[in-house]
C-alpha cells in the first residue's frame, strides 16, 4: 500500500508543493475579500480561469509559440514568461474588480442582505464561465509549451524540473511581495483595520470602498499568478477548470483558516501534499473523500482553521 | 379567456392550417418531408466526435435526396454535449416531437442511459453509432435499452481484448498498467481490457492500475503509480482531452512507456493538443470512410466540404437504415421500430448488418492506430 508513497516519495512532494503554491494564490484571492468583507467571493474560481487564459495568449497569440514550435530560451524566454505573468495578473485583476463593482459595491451601497450578495457573486461567476465557454466552443485549449521541462537534477531518486523548480520560487516571491504589501503598506494596514473593525476603520478616515477595491484587485493578483503558474504547469486549460481549482482553493482556505493569509499559505500547501500523498496511498479515487474528511475532522477540532485563531493579528 | 376571442382563434388557426397545407402541396407536388434526429454532442470537450457523426449523416441524407427527388429529409440535431446531465434534459423534447422518426444515436453511452426512458415511452428507436458501453443491449441490466435502442458498432467487451492486444503488440513480457477516468464508459472498459490481457502471452496488469476522476489534471500520483510499478505498457480508459494532458505528464516524468487508449482517445484533437507527448501513442477506433473507400471519401469531402472523421462508416450505416425504412412506407414511429427490428442489409464496409433480439449487430471492427507527425495513422484492423 506504501511502497508507492515510499518509492516515489520526493517526486510526489515536489509534485505536491508545486500543485500547493497553485492552491495558495487562488486561496488569498478568497482569503483577502473574505477578511475584509466576511463574504465570500464565489466567482474566485472564474477569475482564476480568466487568468489562465492571459498566459495561453500571451504565448499563442502574442508571441506566436505553436504546439510544435521550440521552446523559448534566455532572454526570449524571460520575456515570454514575465508577460504571460503579467498578462494573467491582468486579466484577472481586471475580472476581479468588475465583479466587485458589478456584484458587490452596488448591492453593499444599497445596503441589501449578504444573501441576495452572495447570489449576484454566485450569478457573474456563471455568467463569466459560459461567456468562456462560447468564446472557446467549449472545447479545451492547449497551450503551446514555452519554458522547456527539462529535468535539472536528480535529489534523492527524484527529478527536479524546470517548470517545478520555477514555479516554486516565483510564487514564493509573490506570495512574500503580497504578505508585506499587507503587512507594511498604508493601503495594507487600512485593509487590515477594515478587516478588524470597519465602523473604526470608517471613524478613522480610511476610504472603505477604495479598500474593498484594492482588496479585490490584489486577491485577482494572486489568482491571475496562480492561472500563469496552473498553464506552465499542466499547458492545458478549458472554461470549466475553475470549479475544480476553485473549490480546492477555498477548502486550502478554510483549511489554514480564512480571513487569514499566513493561513492560506499553509492550507494551501497542506492541500497539494495531501492530496497527493492520499492518491498514491489509497489511489486517486479516494484523493476527494480523503481530501474533505481531514477537513472535516480538521474543524471539528478547530473550528476557525489550523492557524484561523493563533494569528488574528495578521488577518488580512 | 373571453369565449368569444377563443372561437375566433380557433377559426383562423384552423384556415391558416388549411390554407397553408393546401399552398404548401401546390406548390411542390409530391414532395414530402420526414424527420430524423441526430444525436451527440455537438459543442461542449466532445464535440468533434458528435459533429464528425453528424456530418455523416447529413451525407447520407444528401445521397438518399438526390436518389429520391420526392422525399425530403430534415435532420433535427439534440446536442447531448456527451454528457448524461444534458441528455436528459433535451432527451424529453426529442422523445415528445412527434415527427421524429427515429435516431441516430446517441453518441455516447452515458448520455444514451439517460436519455432511454424518453425514448422507450415515445416508442423511438435509436441506431447509435458508437455508444459502446456493454450493458445497453443486456437484458439483465438495468441499462438496458431494448426494444428502441441498436447500435451499428461493436461492444467494449470486443473493444477491451482488441485494445488489449493492438497496446502489447511486439513488448515481450509486457508490464501493463491500466487506469481509467471513473466514467461509465471507461471502468467496464478497463475491466475488459484487464480481462483482454490475460489472453495475451506473457503480458502481467501491474501496480493494481487507478482511477483517476475526469476533472484531473494532475496526474503526479498516478506516475509515481506506474514507475513504482516499472510498467512497460500504459492503457487509459477515458476521453482524449485527459488523455493528452496525462501523456504530457508522463514524456515530461521520463517515462518511455507505450501509451494506448480506447476509442474514446480515438480523436484528431488527441495529438493537436498533446504535441509532440502523443508520438506513438496507440489507440483503438474505427477505420472510417477513407479506410473502405477513397473514392467514397474524395465524394464526402466534395458533397460536405470537409473530410469525414470518426464513427462516419457507423454513422452512415445507421442514418442508411432510417432512410431505407422511410422509403419503404414505415412513416410512423412504430412501424419504422418494426422496420429496425427486421433490417438485414449491407455496411458499407461490407458486412451484413441485421440486429440481434438485444440490438447488437454481429461483427465488431477495431482498427489500430498510431500518432505520426501529429495525426492518428490507420494501421489496419487488428485481427
């Protein structure tokens, strides 16, 4: 039953802190407007499959990569790389912000109930993936493969490969970037008195709708890095993926504790392994029972998440 | 509404339905139209299998129309979109539509289960081109889809042993690894595939296979499976867009195993979307037109614009059945199920097509093929 899980032990960890890292930025996409808002921001999952896309036309379209052409290299492959990032974090931030002008501010203007929110946010995140699904006949969509996989070195019976390797560092940085952006920034300390108290918050002079917005700009941040990262990886995307990711990423969350951001980074990675490590234990068809009875069994014991109460302070 | 209002209505719908069949048989006298339905998904991941099936069958309707100026054939199109959930909400609508005489169709198995109870209370009968899956046409199953449903294609029970040997041709002492994507068509499959393999000399099932659900994309766990199990051979029982993402995962882990997959594989957009992942990939399918006749398909290709694809021979077959049934008078449901029932005529690949008590036909035809530069290469039919 083990010998997989022995035999492949530091590939399936790679494998998992990568697939984690995904997790991660998607999670603070939840975590971030759950913190300030107490709502959560169903259509995360939409904006990060938006965000996929940046990356797949950047390379495709833009820079003309094809699914037989070479990969890039040196310079010609940062370029390519850091503008399909950017181009992801774009394109979703921009989703991220409609979606809360067009689905929250005016509701919360109007002081509606959390319910009828809950269901605008839950209406644009349809509304956007059908709006994918007819723009691509829905049909998946290949990406071309830009950074070549090529394996690095071998540590411990395991391959380290480029993509891997790349994708752990870079959303590492941004997740720090994001982290001290909250922690030191004057707009990142004004998101966290709103999150602590927003009557205060209000008395003290903070603008609460710019906060909200920037909020939701930031998390579309991290959710856009995260559809680069998902298309380096895997190079392959489809209208329906945010489901799967979306609802893997708020489970990172509430895992870690949301509302939290340090919580999401280890709900996140917590997650990758876990779901790794469960499917070659028990085989991947037990990886969602498994997946959900840890989180289960995890709330009972803490309700607010693995790290939901030891670091309020930090909340986002 | 007011009584008055009503009878008006009543009187001028009535005129507008008499004068307009009094224009309608003026103006093209002995013209008559009857429907057929086409079922499979024609948008959604699948669509170029439905769409690829669809064509088919507007070529045969094209061929039947220019032999029989006097009939006209519509073809009402259900996308099911493969998919079980939407099949059973536009299975209801088909079922319903009077005019409908019959189907071709569904494609796929999942969507052909849901949507058999519309089908069996309308009396329709259904010729599907390639839903495979064994239990439609067992009578102990509760999928069972007799009296309306027949198919023109062999079963999985065929499909599984001939997959089997066409992935272990020319290994010796083959290693396989066999995993599915947990759908109603992959896991029996698998079971005939595993089954298949115990046929084969010196081919062993190894490191106990996975099923991997089909919104996967990474598939880490399952070749951390098939390198511990040092599997030399890898079959998939699932659909080509998985496919091509698992086949990228496992070149890029090292991997030099030879990959094959069943017919659900068995699609142009495998390799498009796999790239250079796919070469050598071995997948069992369906010869098609240009496999029987060139001739035939430099005429499909000029008659419909494009080239045929998957399941046309199929297609073409059971669209030919309907067709041949309309000229022979069966213009009503019931008549046109009896006429099914009792067909005996020829494939055009050859073989004689007559339906068994449960709706299955005698032959099953796998053919191999393999990526080459990028596109599935008939290799003939494995024998």
């Amino acid at each position: 039953m083990f010998e997989v899980l022995i035999d492949q032990f530091w590939s399936l960890t790679i494998a998992g802190i990568a697939l984690g890292f995904i997790y991660v930025l998607i999670s603070l996409g939840y975590t971030m407007v759950y913190g300030v808002l107490r709502m959560i921001n169903f259509a995360n999952s939409e904006i990060f499959m938006w965000g996929t896309f940046g990356t797949v036309i950047t390379n495709r379209d833009i820079f003309h990569y094809t699914q037989t052409s070479e990969p890039a290299k040196g310079w010609k492959l940062a370029l390519v790389l850091i503008s399909a990032l950017l181009m992801s974090m774009f394109v979703a931030a921009l989703t991220a912000v409609f979606v809360e002008f067009v689905a929250y501010r005016r509701l919360r203007m109007k002081g509606t109930n959390r319910l009828a929110t809950l269901i605008s946010a839950i209406g644009i995140s349809i509304a956007l993936a059908e709006l994918m699904r007819l723009l691509t006949d829905s049909r998946p969509v290949g990406s071309p493969r830009v950074l070549e996989k090529m394996i690095l070195t071998e540590v411990w019976g395991a391959n380290i490969r480029l993509d891997t390797v790349v994708t752990i560092i870079a959303a590492a940085i941004i997740y720090i970037l994001l982290e001290r952006f909250i922690q030191l920034s004057r707009m990142g300390k004004a998101i966290r008195a709103v999150s602590q108290n927003e009557d205060s918050a209000k008395l003290m002079g903070v603008n609460l709708n710019r906060v909200i917005t920037v909020t939701f700009l930031v998390g579309g941040l991290a959710t856009g890095a995260a559809g680069f990262f998902y298309i380096t990886v895997f190079e392959y995307t489809k209208f329906n993926i945010g489901f799967t990711m979306g609802l893997a990423a708020f489970t990172a969350a509430v895992l870690g504790g949301i509302g939290n951001i340090r919580g999401a980074f280890l709900g996140g990675l917590s997650l990758g392994l876990l779901e790794v490590y469960a499917s070659a234990v028990l085989g991947t068809q037990w990886k969602a029972v498994t997946v959900f009875i840890v989180l289960v069994l995890v709330l009972l014991f803490k309700p607010n998440g693995l790290f939901g109460e030891a670091v309020q302070q930090t909340r986002a | 509404m007011n009584s008055k209002i009503q009878r008006s209505l009543a009187v001028v719908s009535a005129a507008a339905l008499v004068f307009g069949v009094a224009a309608a048989t003026n103006a093209q006298a002995a013209v008559k139209t009857y429907t057929i339905a086409y079922q499979g998904p024609l948008s959604g991941g699948e669509a170029s299998t439905g769409i690829d099936e669809q064509n088919a069958v507007k070529y045969a309707a094209k061929l039947f129309m220019k032999k029989n100026p006097n009939i006209k054939i519509k073809i009402v199109s259900v996308d099911d979109q493969g998919d079980p959930a939407v099949a059973s909400t536009v299975a209801p609508g088909t079922g319903s539509n009077k005019s409908i005489l019959g189907v071709v169709g569904p494609a796929y198995s999942g969507a052909t289960i849901a949507s058999l109870p519309y089908y069996k209370a309308g009396g329709l009968v259904m010729i599907s081109p390639s839903a495979t899956r064994v239990s439609l046409t067992d009578p102990a199953s509760p999928d069972f889809g007799g009296p309306v449903f027949h198919r023109v294609v062999g079963k999985d029970d065929l499909q599984g042993p001939a997959l089997a040997k066409y992935a272990t041709t020319g290994v010796s002492s083959a290693k396989v690894f066999v995993f599915d994507d947990q759908s109603a068509y992959a896991v029996p499959l698998r079971g005939f595939v595993e089954a298949g393999l115990k046929k084969v000399a010196g081919a062993t099932v190894v490191g106990g296979g996975d099923s991997v659900p089909n919104t996967t994309t990474d598939f880490a766990p399952t070749i951390a499976k098939i390198k511990t199990s040092g599997a030399t051979v890898v079959i998939y029982t699932g659909y080509y867009s998985q496919a091509a993402i698992f086949i990228k995962q496992l070149r890029d882990s090292g991997s030099t195993a030879i990959f094959a997959g069943g017919d659900g594989v068995f699609n142009q957009e495998f390799p498009k979307l796999a790239g250079a992942s796919a070469e050598g990939s071995r997948i069992t399918g369906v010869g098609g037109l240009a496999g029987i006749s060139p001739k035939l398909e430099a005429d499909f290709k000029k008659q419909m614009g494009v080239s045929s694809g998957v399941y046309s021979v199929e297609s073409y077959d059971a669209a030919n059945i309907l067709l041949e049934g309309i000229k022979a008078g069966n213009t009503t449901r019931a008549k046109m199920l009896k006429w099914v029932k009792a067909y005996k005529g020829k494939s055009v690949s050859g073989n004689t097509i007559k339906f068994d008590a449960n709706g299955d036909i005698s032959y099953g035809l796998f053919a191999g093929f393999t990526t080459k530069n990028g596109v599935l290469v008939n290799t003939g039919i494995i024998k």
